[in-house]
DNA sequence: CCGGATCCGGGAAGATACTG
DNA sequence: CAGTATCTTCCCGGATCCGG
C-alpha cells in the first residue's frame, strides 16, 4: 500500500484492465445499469448521446470482461437484460467515489483549464 | 487543443472530467507522480512505455486541469518538476481503490474474457 | 534535459440502413 | 425490441527529427 516504490511499472496488467472501463461509454452504462436489471433501451435512453452501436459494442466488452451479465428472454418482443456482476458492483462502488470527486471539483477543474487557456492565448 | 462542444459533454460534464483522467496514460502518471515532485526523466522510467511525446501531452492536459504544477529551474542543463494538486490529491485517494479492485479481479477478468472468447469462438 | 513539430497508421466512434 | 452491417471520419499514439 503505502510502499515507495508503486508497482505501476511492472508489466502493467492493472493499466490493462483500466483501460477498459477507461472507454468513453463504460463507466456511464455501468453507473446506468447498477441500480438493477437494465433493458437495452432503457440504457439507450440513460446514457445519453450514446449511439445504438457504441452501445452494443461497449456492452459486448463488458460482458466479455465479467462485469455485466446478458439475460435473453424468448418473449415477443425480444427483451433483454443487463445485470451488474459481483465484481462489478465492487468496480461501481470505487466509481462512485470517483465521480463525486469530478462532481466537486468540476468547477475547479473548469476555471483552471480557462485560466491555462488565457495564459496560453496567442495574440 | 481547442475542444469542441459535444452534446455528450454538455449534458455531463462528470463524463468530460473523467474522459481525461481515463486516458492511457493519465493514471499512471498521477500514480507515479503522487509520492512528491517528480522530474520529466523519472516519470519517463516510472510510467514504463509511455513515449516521450505521450508523456508530454499527457502532462499538459494535466496541467491544464489543474491537477498537476509544472515548475521550471532555470539552470542548466533545465530542470524540471511535477508535483500534485490538492485536488489531484483526493483523486489519487480513489484512483488506489480502483487499481487495488483491478489487481483483486484481474484474475477473474482474464478468466472470463477466456471463458467468453472460447464460447464465441467460430469452428 | 525537456521538450516541440511533423508524418502516418490503426482503432474508436458517428451516421445510416437493414433484420429477426 | 434489440440488435447488425457498412462506410467514413477523427484523433490517439508511435516514430522520427529538430530546438532551447
């Protein structure tokens, strides 16, 4: 934990896993789809400015990776849906704190980035 | 540089913070940088094959955000040093608890993705 | 020692149209 | 309702050379 060397430099897998939650459209569906059985269209119309695509490839990855579990239900229509894993309700609670960090200092954040910007203007 | 307003990014600007903290390389670097001031050569060896370029541009988006102070000596050869944020700080509070859960299930993942890849696999 | 500038390939992502 | 398929565009990221 508290070790003076971190371990982020060896072999990397943890960068490798984070990469996949780093998607643009991962986190979003996962905080989408914690608060229970989720269908496709109801994380459609959550995750907002999603692409049907994008949606379907994310979920695909995050199926692939354990996080998120697909239940088909012969119906007519077709009714699919999404559950959080074990594992993916861990990965949600650290996310939570992750974005009441972006929550707080968001603003922060904004008047910082416009204070690089006019520092860095060209006249 | 200049970032053009996405209708995503309107609407959530928890996502537009969090694109940039999820980039390749961003975390590892705050991870590396986090015990204290850090030179440009260390963070080159720490945050193992990251290039120069990335490392640069990185850098700068993180300094952009305020997440990370970039202070010049003015000798020579130049000398230069990152330190955290207090921001940055808190952020690296949360970014421990997300590389311990990737480490704790990575196992797990590399399994799954195994186990689903075999699955789907096209004989 | 710490970068910036440029060229270029590949994957991510949007738009659109079609299906079981 | 819940996806596929295809095409195109964009920008991330590596490689390389140059500069203070």
């Amino acid at each position: 934990m508290a070790d003076t060397a971190s371990p982020v430099t060896e072999a990397c897998p943890i960068v490798e896993v984070l990469d996949h939650v780093a998607g643009k459209w991962a986190i979003g569906i996962l905080v989408a789809a914690a608060h229970g059985p989720v269908r496709f269209t109801a994380l459609e119309r959550e995750v907002e400015g999603i692409s049907r695509r994008m949606l379907t490839l994310t979920l695909r990855k995050l199926e692939r990776d354990g996080l998120l579990v697909r239940t088909v239900y012969p119906t007519v229509p077709p009714r699919v849906e999404y559950t959080l894993t074990d594992i993916a309700r861990e990965l949600h609670q650290t996310l939570v704190g992750l974005t009441s960090w972006a929550e707080k200092h968001r603003g922060t954040i904004a008047e910082a980035r416009r204070s690089y910007d006019r520092h860095s203007a060209t006249p």
